[in-house]
C-alpha cells in the first residue's frame, strides 16, 4: 500500500468521444497509475511520488461493448444492421455483460488507486451505485438495488416493473480502477433494444428523460454526480490543468 494518500481527484469532461478514443485514453491513465505503484514500491517512503486519482465524464457515439463474461449472442444485431443503426461493437476487459453507450447517457470512468481511499471494491461499487441514487432522489426519483443484481434500479422495491436507470462495469488491478458507470440521462432507450441488457431478458431499461417526462439538463446531472461522489468518497476535487 501507498504510504503517501492522495484524495485528490481531477475531473475531465471528454464531451461526446469516439468510445475506442475513450478506451485509450483511460487505459494510458491506468497504466501510468500502475507503473508508478510498482516504482514506489522499489523506494523508500520518502522517494516515493502519490498515485493521482481522475474521473473523466463522457457520452459516446452509439456503441454495444461486451464484458469479458458476456455472450454474444447477447447482441441481436449482425454487422450490417449495426452499419443500419449507425453503432459499434467492442469486446472489452470490463466485468459483466453487454450494454449500450449513446448521446444523452451520462457514462462515468474513475481511474481511481483505491490505497488512497479504500480497499473494497464491493464497498467501490456501492459508493458508485449511491451517488446514482442520490442523484435521482434530488428528481424526486426513488431508486435503489436489486440484491443479486448490479446497477441502480427504479421500482426495486415492489419490483412491479423494474427498470434499470444505470449500469455498472469495472475492471480494477492492484487497486487501481477504470470501466465505471453508464448513467441514462436523455438516452435513445430504443437501442437498448438491439440487445440482452447486462443478459437480463425479463426487466426494463429506462431513463431520467422518461421517467419525469421531459428532457434534463446534462451539466447539471454532471454537476450533482459529481457532488455525491466527492462526499462519498471524501474526495478533494481539483480543476483540470
């Protein structure tokens, strides 16, 4: 473990980027973050330089990625109807199963060294799920978990009509995280269609837009995601440079 704690976290808004540009971008941000973990290790304490912690903030281009223990037959489309629908496909090195990135989803990528916070990656998931959570109570939104089930759900008490709002996949390595959150905001629910959400075939999908039945300012979602994690995490926030 680091001896030196670093709670500060930079956040970058990437806009709308290509999701293979994300990709690198975010495994550059890992690597570096896990090259400089294993150098500390080889120095003493005071030689040692802190591990710096980013959250980037993006919507993508519309894309189907797959998890490492997805099934492609999770995808209903072949490779001329995703030309048809304008999307991409990607096999990732994320857990968990298919789902879909497009404009007006909120997706969120800590690249994160958890020795400067802590050492849970259940606990990591949860704080993600309850920034989520906290997020849609200041909508009037009740939303919450599914035991057994990732994300953030609507209707997940009663479970009359459960409808996941928010998925989750991660990947972490010595501490160290990327892959993250996809928030739907004003998203095309439409194309969640096309696939086998998370490999979930008996529950919804749905969306900030159509759960209060009108269209949300994507800043100010940003702007409150990013209030809830910084609490969450007891995080410093600090301005890109």
């Amino acid at each position: 473990m680091n001896e030196i704690i670093n709670k500060r976290v930079e956040f970058r808004d990437l806009g709308c980027l290509d999701y293979q540009k994300a990709w690198d971008y975010q495994e550059k941000l890992f690597a570096d973050t896990v090259d400089l973990k294993i150098k500390n290790r080889s120095l003493d304490t005071i030689e040692q330089s802190p591990t710096e912690n980013y959250i980037l903030f993006v919507e993508h281009p519309h894309v189907y990625t797959l998890g490492k223990s997805g099934k492609e037959e999770n995808l209903l489309l072949d490779e001329r109807s995703l030309k048809t629908y304008q999307a991409q496909y990607f096999k990732i090195n994320r857990g968990g199963d298919i789902t879909y990135h497009g404009p007006g989803q909120l997706v969120g990528y800590p690249i994160l060294d958890l020795d400067n916070f802590f050492t849970d990656i259940h606990k990591y998931l949860r704080h993600l799920e309850e920034a989520i959570i906290l997020t849609l109570a200041g909508y009037g939104i009740e939303a919450g978990r599914i035991p057994g089930l990732t994300g953030v759900w609507v209707d997940h008490i009663n479970q009359q009509n459960p409808r996941k709002i928010c998925a989750m996949g991660v990947k972490s390595s010595r501490w160290v995280t990327m892959h993250g959150f996809a928030f739907n905001v004003n998203t095309d629910i439409s194309y969640f269609g096309h696939i086998i959400p998370c490999g979930i075939d008996d529950k919804a999908v749905t969306s900030l837009h159509l759960e209060l039945g009108y269209p949300v300012e994507m800043q100010e979602v940003k702007d409150r995601v990013k209030k809830h994690l910084i609490d969450l995490f007891e995080m410093e926030s600090i301005e890109p440079l």
